[in-house]
C-alpha cells in the first residue's frame, strides 16, 4: 500500500535523541536543542520565535497574547483545520467564516471587510498547502481597522510571499512539526512574535506564568509567578529530532518540490482535457510542496476515485469538513456572506500521497492509475 504520508525518516534525529538523553543528559525544555533550533529560525527569518508544544499551542499563544476577551471576533476561512478556531473559541471569542477563493483554497482577502465589526480583533489567513494568502491586501485592511494578523502557517515553513517568509508578515506566525507537516518533532510547533513589545509577555506565558527565562538569562535574580500562562515548551527529545532536518531544510523542500513538479506535469494533460483541475500558484508565492492536490469534478467522482486508487494499493484522501457545517462550528460561529467555494471546492479535493521518501516511480504509478480511471 503506498500510504498518504510517512514521517520523515531520520538516522540523525535518532542519535540527536540519544544524545539529549545521554550526553547532555537534558530531557525538559529549553535544552541545548531547542536552543539551536531557534536560533536557526532567528537567523533564517530574522524574528523572534518560541518552540512550542505544537501549531495549535503556538495558536492558542497568539490568541492570549492579543489579549482576546468573550464576545470579541476573529475572521478566518471555514476551509481550515480545528485548531486555528479552537485557539480563540478557548479565549471565548465568536469565529466569522468568510468563503475562501476557488483558486488558492485561501481566504477571499475581498470578503473579509465585510465580516468586520466593531468587536472584530483578529484576522487569521491560514496558508492553505502552504500556497500564501494575498497578505498585501490583507495587512493594509487590517492596518487600517486596527486590528492584528495571526498566521496560521502551520503548512508554511520555507514558503515565501513576494520574498517574505510565511508567519513573518503578521503580527504572530504558527508552524506546525507535526508527523504529517514538512518538518516534523512528533508533535510540536513554533510562536513567530513578530512585534518586539509582545516578545517579553510570550516568554512568561510559554513557561506557566513565570519569568523562568529571565533568570536563566541572568537578568533576574530569582524567578516567581508573574502573569497566566501555561506549559508550551517542547521535551528537548522533540526538539533533538527536528534539529537534523533544518540543517538539511533546503534539500528537504528542493525534494518535495521536485516530487510536486513531477505530479504536476504529469497531470497536465488529464487538466487540459478537463477531467481535474490543478493547484494554482500565484505569481507572487513561493510554495514549499507541502501538498500535492487535484480537484475533481464533483463529490461522487472524488468518492469513486478515491474507492479505485485504493483497490489499486494507493492512499489518497480528502481534506477539511467546512469548520462552519460542523457541530462546534455552528456553535460558535457564523458564515459571513455566501458559501459560494467554500463547501463545493472542499467536495472536490483529493490530496495525493506527498512525503519526502516517495519515489519518482510511485508518482508515475499514482498518476497511471488517475488516467485509468478517467480514460477507461
Ligand atoms: C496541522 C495544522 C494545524 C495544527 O498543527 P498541530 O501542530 O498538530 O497542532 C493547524 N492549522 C493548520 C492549517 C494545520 O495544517
């Protein structure tokens, strides 16, 4: 069976591990590998981040330190996953829904100023497939109504909008090092504070409330519970396996991104003929292949397709339910507007299997067989 996705593999992470546990014999957070993995991320990207528990831990981060109070709104696509709601619906916010655009699966950056209120807070572009919402429009919006971007790239890491990397351009950006996510500790995740007078504040509330970091740092000479806060950081055993990987990040992305081509061109002539469509990439995005998806013509079509792939030993699957026709999304928030993409596009994708040890001769296999399904 050729699965969906394989955590990235790693001989290096393992010894990483080994090491953590036996040389630098540290396993709680905040050790010497969760010091190299931020400072490759501040060198790379050039703002201060946080390794955390996870995207949605770095989300929920995002939402306590844009101070979300009960009834405030927060407007994202319905096209997501449940976390980027779950962060703000624990801070008693209400989620506005607007439909997303039928080329990118992004927010429709034209609908969101519709959605806004005056208790509107927060905007969250979730970069889908780690493909960039149109943040230009997006940043000038909410400049101008006052209020703050969290992006969720959690499906983002190494992909750029007109050059900028994706969780800078906000006020806070969240990765997700999920087993399924392009670099992966497990579970885990990272804070982007892209504005200095949050840094301090994030510190606290990643270690429960305390000014811990300070006084490691020397700068205080005990350490006491200061504000609210919780347990975000990473065992330095997650952060030993992720280590490996962002020494080698480029050649990572470089491999999927040839994989992702090879789909692509290989599919081409099924979306001339106009049996699916493929993943749009605007002018203005650097992707990372994240994700390779197609979209069929209709639900039926994607149920069968998906039924025949599999008889023929390959795993594709389907992606988000629309948070909005879900159950805690009908509780806690409204669609803002007409669903006119957002329900009829999420029926029609179909993600195909995407990791970094797929072979060029399974994309072929997986390919061969989508044309035997359409040209029967
Ligand atoms: C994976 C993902 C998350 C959650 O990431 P975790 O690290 O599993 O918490 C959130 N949002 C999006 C868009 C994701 O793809």
């Amino acid at each position: 069976m050729l699965t969906f996705n394989q955590p990235f593999y790693s001989e290096e992470g393992m010894q990483c591990i080994s090491e953590a546990i036996i040389k630098n014999r540290r396993l709680n957070g905040d050790g010497p590998f969760t010091e190299k993995c931020t400072k490759w991320f501040e060198d790379k990207l050039q703002k201060k981040n946080l390794l955390t528990t996870s995207c949605t831990h770095a989300l929920e981060m995002a939402a306590l330190l844009a101070d979300i109070q009960p009834g405030d709104e927060i407007i994202m696509p319905s096209f997501t996953f449940v976390s980027t709601a779950d962060a703000f619906v624990l801070r008693g916010a209400r989620i506005k829904f607007v439909d997303i655009r039928n080329d990118t699966m992004n927010i429709n950056e034209n609908l969101i100023e519709q959605a806004i209120t005056e208790k509107t807070k927060v905007i969250v572009p979730v970069h889908y497939a780690g493909v960039a919402c149109e943040m230009d429009t997006i940043m000038d919006l909410a400049k101008s109504r006052n209020l703050l971007v969290v992006e969720d790239a959690a499906q983002g890491m190494m992909a750029t909008y007109k050059g900028r990397y994706l969780g800078t351009i906000g006020d806070f950006g969240a990765y997700s090092f999920h087993e399924t996510k392009n670099y992966t500790m497990g579970e885990g995740g990272l804070i982007l504070v892209n504005r200095q007078e949050h840094v301090h504040r994030a510190e606290i509330l990643r270690e429960k409330g305390t000014n811990r970091s300070q006084y490691f740092r020397g700068e205080v000479d005990k350490y006491s519970w200061v504000d609210m806060g919780s347990s975000y950081l990473p065992s330095e055993m997650n952060a030993a396996y992720l280590w490996p990987q962002l020494k080698m990040a480029d050649q990572i992305n470089e491999r999927r991104l040839r994989l992702w081509n090879l789909y692509y061109e290989s599919l081409k002539d099924l979306a001339q003929k106009e049996y699916l469509e493929l993943p749009y990439i605007p002018e203005e995005c650097a992707h990372n292949a994240h994700m390779f998806y197609i979209k069929v013509r209709n639900l039926d079509e994607r149920t069968a397709l998906i039924e025949y792939l599999a008889q023929k030993g390959i795993s594709a699957v389907f992606h988000y339910v629309p948070l909005h026709s879900s159950i805690a999304g009908r509780r806690w928030g409204t669609f803002i507007g007409k669903d006119k993409f957002t329900t009829k596009e999420s029926e029609r994708l179909l993600r195909l299997p995407m990791f970094y040890d797929l072979q060029e001769r399974d994309v072929v296999n997986v390919v061969d067989a989508i044309e035997r399904f359409y040209v029967k």
